[in-house]
C-alpha cells in the first residue's frame, strides 16, 4: 500500500487496530496487527537465539565425530558470530531501504535453507562454510525484528514490546543447552541444526499473511561498500590473531601483524564513516552517551557469558562425564533463572529505569563467574547450580534494559541500523569472549600440563604424542590409554588432563568476571531513551 502513517510521540508510528483500521489507512484483516507482528518475529528471533548456543553442547560430538581440532570447534562457533556480527548493520540498512519485512522473510528463508546444510556436511570445512552463511542470513532478520516492532508499536507500548522481544532472546538462548542435550542425546548432532527447517516454515509462513511493510521516508538510497570492507577486515584480522595466537605465541610478528591490520582497519573506518555520504554506522549516533554505554555494556556481557558457557560444556561432559541431556540439565538453573527473570526484569526497568537494575546484574553475573572460576572436579551439582542461577539473575536484565538503552536512544531514521548494532554488539562480544579466553585457556594449559605431568612422575612423551595431548586437554579429554598401560598410569594420566583443563577454565572464568565487573561500571552511564520523533513511515 501507498498510504502513509504519521508517527506519534517519541517517534513510534500508530499501531494498526485488528479490525484493519487507524495510522491513516485501512489494512486487511491481522495484516500488521502490532501483537500478532510481535509473535511472527519472535518466532524467527528465536531460530537465530537458540542458534547461539544451542550448538554449544553439541560441539564435543561434532569434535568427536568429525575428528575436529579445538581451533576447528572454536570456528564453528566463530564463523557463526563474526558473520552474524559483521552483517548485521548492513542488514539493518537493507531493512531500512527495501522494508524490514522484506529482508526479514529472506533471512527466515536463508537461515532454515543453511541449517539444512550443515546438518547434511561431513567435514569440519562444510559446517564452517555454512555456518558463515547461516550467520549472514541471520542477520538479515534480526535487525529487521526490531525495525518492525519500532515501527508497529506506538511509544507507550514499545518498551513493554521490547521487553517480550528482549526476554525471548534470552529466553532461547538459554535453552539452548537443554534443547541441544536432548536432540544430541537422543537424535544427532546433526539434528540440532535440522530443527530450524520446521521453525523457518512456520515464521516464514506466518510472516507472508502477518507482517506489513513498513520502511522510513528518507531510508538510505546507496550503500557504504567501503564500511563494511573495512569493519568486516578489521573484525577478521582481530579474532583471527586470538585464536591462532596460543599456536603463533603472542609474540610473532604474524599475530602482531594481524592485530596491527585490524588496528588500522578499525581506524580507517572511523574516519571514513566521518565521511561517507551514506555511512553504514553513522558516528552521530555515538553522540548519545547512553547509546553507546548500552553497547559497550552488551559487548562486555556477551564475552563473558558466551566465551565461558563455550567451555562449560567440555567440563561438564568431558571432565564430569555428563551426557549431553545431563549437561543442559545441569544448566537448568541458568535457563529457568532466565526465563523466570526477563520479563520481570523488563517490568522493573520500565518502573525505575535501566541504570540502577543493569549495575546490580552485572555485578551478580561478575560474582557468579568469580564463582564458576571455583570449580573443580569434584564439584557437585548443588554448586554449580548456585552459581549458574546467579548468572542467569544477573544476565536477563542485560539482555532486556541493553536493548531498550540502544534502539531507544536512537532517532526512528536509523531504527534499523539500530537493531543491527544492538545484535552486533552481542555477536561481536560472543565471538570475542569465545576467542580470548580459548585463547587465555590454551595458554594455561600449554604451561600447565608439563608441570603436572612431570609432578605426575609420568614417562617423558615425544614431541608429537605431547602435542596431540595438550589438544585433548584443552577439551577436557584424556586420551585412551595405550593397550597394556596399569590402571594407576592411565588414572594418573586422566587426573593431569582433568587438573589441567580445570586450571584453565578457572583462569578463563576470573578474566570474565573481571570484564562483568567493567561492565558495571559502564551500567553507571546507561539511561532511558527518548526515542526521539522520526519521519513519517511509509506502509
């Protein structure tokens, strides 16, 4: 249609009413219904969410079936987020320029169609490969998620719509594990990328007869291809030197170099956005100080939450001996804390505002990853369920109120750039927690192991037999005993593997509660939006 809705106070377009009425023109049937827009989104949003860690508990049976390094299994993860990541405020300006609903149902389509195919990969390079896509085609629709609530909800609604957009986001992502046990367990690992197929069909299916197009008047006209060169190079050399670092040593001139390169690209594409007659992230935006306290707040919150459930499951399984099902169950006080805290967590922060309740969230997710850092082999479930229910208390307000701190601090014009950098903010912080602390792991139990195995008073091993056991550390794995080892050796071996992992993630879990606690600091500076009035939107 042709009409043209006006926006209301605080930038937010009327709502159209169920009978097809209001914002100045008349709709047929649900057709972009504001509650029924919510619940079409929510299904895609979920698909991309449950994505970010589902595949978590999958990772020591992809490792084990595809015979996978630590490297190959952090870039499965990390190919997934970095591409999410960089794609996400070029898809923000996409859904700003063709319509949101647009590249909404292509990213729906092209999700479900590359989970398919990573679940048909039998090597580590096609799950990688596909999982880059499943990325790029996830943030096409996330970004335009938001766009479509800014654009559906009138200003004395929005916040609670976020609120809902907000706690399913958290919600999904902390079922992940459980979800992910279950079809390991039951099913394959496989199956934990089919089961996107049916959900892409429903929102695909649902989004067709529901959503309504809706784009800004002055939506950009071209498209900053030298941004994103430049953020997508800067980004890649970044994580690229972290993960290959514990193998290069921090010291080599092709981490140093690679870190130098992303420094530069990270420079450059600052000033060129001062001067892009279109530019992908517009600097004005980072005027607000509110704005951009809300992203560095949801960088630092993703790092340490998704870089320390990375290694969660590897202890769980690998050092506990847990199934994969047993494994989300264990993480069960996370999830129900989660989902239990998000909604609540979006009522408080509409009361009282987002500063006071993300300070206090973030200072319970830095006591619950300084607790974590505690663990041993032997600790028991009543203490990592403390500590995992203290997390997820401590996160679901962080991942509502962060939210409402970015898109609502922003002008309606760029509500998709937006979107896109709120997801980014989150998808970058994730690939980099993954990514620094394997890293921080990887180093610790490269210096760890020799000491303990010396302790251990085990046989000297060759330098190739060595190098295949500081891999299987750095998982949690004790190598099978050679045929004919006496059980002490073997036991013994088993005890220097485990100490060593553990030695690790503990470093790993002190480095994030030490970021949890910046993080609050950061929180001091965040405040509501004003969500300043926008153009008039075209429907």
């Amino acid at each position: 249609m042709s009409t043209q809705t006006s926006t209301v106070a605080h930038g937010a377009p009327e709502p159209a009413s169920p009978e097809g009425g209001g914002g100045g023109g008349t709709r047929a049937g649900l057709r972009g219904h504001p509650w029924l827009t919510l619940v079409t989104v929510a299904f895609g949003v979920t698909m991309v969410a449950l994505d970010g860690t589902i595949v978590a508990i999958a990772n020591p049976a992809i490792q084990k079936d595809l015979g996978a390094s630590l490297s190959d299994v952090q870039w499965i993860t990390n190919g997934y987020l970095l591409a999410l990541a960089v794609s996400l405020i070029t898809a923000g300006k996409l859904g700003d320029r063709f319509g949101h609903r647009q590249t909404f149902l292509l990213g729906v389509v092209g999700f479900a169609a590359a989970s398919a195919a990573i679940g048909l990969s039998g090597s580590v390079a096609l799950v990688v490969a596909f999982r880059v896509l499943q990325g790029i085609f996830g943030a096409l629709l996330m970004p335009a998620a938001l766009g479509l609530l800014r654009a559906s909800f009138p200003a004395e609604r929005l916040n609670a719509a976020i609120g809902i957009w907000g706690a399913v986001i958290g919600a999904s992502t902390a079922a992940g594990p459980i979800v992910g046990g279950l079809l390991v367990e039951h099913v394959s690992w496989e199956s934990v990328f089919f089961i996107n197929v049916p959900v892409g069909v429903l929102t695909l299916v649902t989004g067709i007869f529901l959503l309504l197009d809706r784009r800004a008047e002055n939506a950009p006209r071209s498209f900053d291809l030298p941004g994103i060169v430049l953020l997508s190079g800067a980004m890649f050399c970044l994580v690229w030197a972290i993960i290959k670092a514990p193998e290069w040593h921090w010291g080599d001139i092709k981490t140093l170099g690679f870190l130098a390169v992303s420094l530069v690209a990270f420079v450059a594409f600052g000033f060129w956005e001062t001067k892009a007659k279109e530019p992908l992230l517009p600097m004005s935006m980072f005027r607000s100080v509110p704005l951009t306290a809300g992203t560095v707040l949801m960088v630092l919150m993703a790092f340490g939450f998704m870089g320390g459930l990375f290694f969660v499951t590897f202890y769980l399984q690998n050092v506990n001996g847990l199934s994969p099902v047993d494994s989300g169950l264990r993480l069960l006080p996370l999830t129900a804390m989660m989902i239990v805290a998000s909604p609540l967590a979006g009522s408080v922060i509409t009361k009282v505002g987002p500063r006071i309740p993300l300070v206090v969230a973030m200072v319970l997710a830095a006591v619950a990853m300084f607790g974590l850092s505690t663990l041993d082999t032997d600790s028991g479930m009543a203490i990592t369920s403390l500590w995992f229910g203290v997390l997820g208390l401590g996160l679901a307000p962080v991942m509502v109120g962060a939210t409402e701190v970015i898109v609502g601090n922003a002008p309606l014009r760029h509500a998709g750039v937006a979107g896109g950098l709120q997801q980014a903010a989150m998808q970058v912080g994730g690939s980099l927690g993954t990514a620094v602390l394997g890293a921080v792991m990887a180093s610790r139990v490269g210096s760890e192991l020799p000491h303990k195995w010396a302790e251990a008073k085990l046989p000297k091993l060759p330098e190739q037999k060595e190098a295949a056991l500081k891999k299987a550390a750095e998982v949690g794995m004790a190598p099978p005993a050679p045929k004919g080892t006496p059980p002490r050796m073997a036991e013994a071996i088993e005890h220097v593997v485990h100490d060593s992992f553990i030695s690790g993630m503990g470093l790993a879990f002190v480095c994030a509660g030490i970021v949890s606690v910046l993080a609050a600091g950061v929180a001091v500076f965040t405040s509501r939006g004003a969500n300043d009035a926008g153009p008039s939107v075209h429907v």
